[in-house]
C-alpha cells in the first residue's frame, strides 16, 4: 500500500507536456546553406532531417544543452527555416533569434540572455539553413533558443525539425511565446546551431578584450 501511495505523488508531481501540435510535411526539398559557419559547434542539429517544419511565425523556443557542458563564449548560431510562399511580394523574409535563461524544461523562458537578433533579408521562399555571427558573448550551458517569423507577408515560415542532435542534447519539447511545454512528431527538436571559437581564436579574444579595457 506505501508503494502504491508514493507512485501516486509520483504521478502528481510530475509535469505535463501541454499539448501535441501539427507539424508540416515538405519531403525531400533541397536545403540552401547562407553564410555557413567554421567555427567549433557545441551545439549542432543540423543533420538529420526529418522531411517536417512547423509554419506559423511564433516565436519557438527550443531547450539547448551543449557539449563540453559548461560556459562558453558563444560567436556564431544557426537556424533552419522552410517557407512555402511561392510568389512572395520580395524574395527575402526576416527573423529575430533570442537566448533565454532556462532553468527547467517545465519553466517557461526566464530573462534575456543574447540578442533579440533582427535579422533581415534572408533568403525565401524554400528550405535554408542560415548563419549569423554576432558580437562574442557568454552563454551558460543550458539555455532556451528562440526563433520567430513575424512579417505577415510570410505567414507560414518556420523552424524545420531535426533530430537528434549531433553535437549537444535537446529534450523531446519545446515552448512557444513563452508558454507549454509543447510536443510535435516526428521529434520535437528543430534545426539549430551554436558555435564557439576555436581555442587560438579564443585566446586572442581575451587578449583584445583586455586591451580595450586598459584603454
């Protein structure tokens, strides 16, 4: 009877995902890549595609977990987007990327850690894998990735999934506009990236951060 009363707390204590959503087949479609980044991932899904992307624009935040598990300076991100307009009013769509404080994979996104990154003019319509490089920042080793589409020329752009990660780990879920968590099938990870520099780079980071602050 004391096993079956601590299997019941169990099961209450234990959070829900919030719901299932629909994702969106688009099948073998060749992948562009723009503007690639070189540098040391410590987080790469971007291999193994699903033939799924989930439209609507919002903002999707995916949990990150990198490897080596541990703080990192965080120089270059990527992100993998499928658009379905076919005659678009331009040939270009744009994207804002944030990184969120995580704390739990049951507690919404916490304060901003990077960005928002607006970017504009990135390719459209189709299927494209983009790098950005933004300015050297710390990240801690586990963190929320957001990605949202927000220009209502391009309703239906989207995070493609992936999964698994090559490089790093991502829980089975995710958030949208800071609220869930949500599942989707096949997987519910999406194409992302994060890098950092190269040991030597590293270094000579450092060393130019501390010359300009002796100045």
């Amino acid at each position: 009877m004391r096993y079956i009363a601590w299997a019941a707390m169990l099961c209450v204590c234990v959070p829900a995902v919030a719901g299932t959503v629909s994702p969106v087949r688009i099948g073998d479609v060749p992948v562009g890549h723009w503007n690639a980044n070189r540098d040391t991932k410590v987080y790469d899904n971007t291999a193994s595609y699903t033939g799924y992307y989930y439209p609507g624009g919002a903002d999707v935040e995916d949990d990150i977990h990198v490897d080596p598990h541990q703080p990192f300076v965080m120089t270059g991100f990527s992100f993998g987007y499928y658009d379905s307009v076919a005659t678009p009013p331009t040939n270009y769509v744009s994207a804002t990327i944030t990184f969120y404080e995580w704390t739990s994979d049951f507690q919404v996104p916490g304060a901003v850690l990077a960005g928002p990154y607006t970017l504009f003019g990135i390719p459209s319509p189709g299927a494209w894998i983009l790098s950005y490089q933004p300015d050297p920042v710390v990240l801690p080793p586990d963190f929320w990735m957001g990605v949202s589409f927000l220009d209502p020329d391009y309703p239906d752009a989207g995070l493609m999934i992936y999964g698994p990660p090559a490089i790093g780990t991502s829980h089975d879920l995710f958030m949208q506009d800071k609220q869930g968590p949500y599942s989707v099938s096949p997987v519910s990870d999406f194409c992302l990236a994060v890098s950092t520099p190269e040991p030597a780079s590293l270094l000579l980071l450092g060393v130019t951060g501390l010359l300009i602050r002796r100045r």
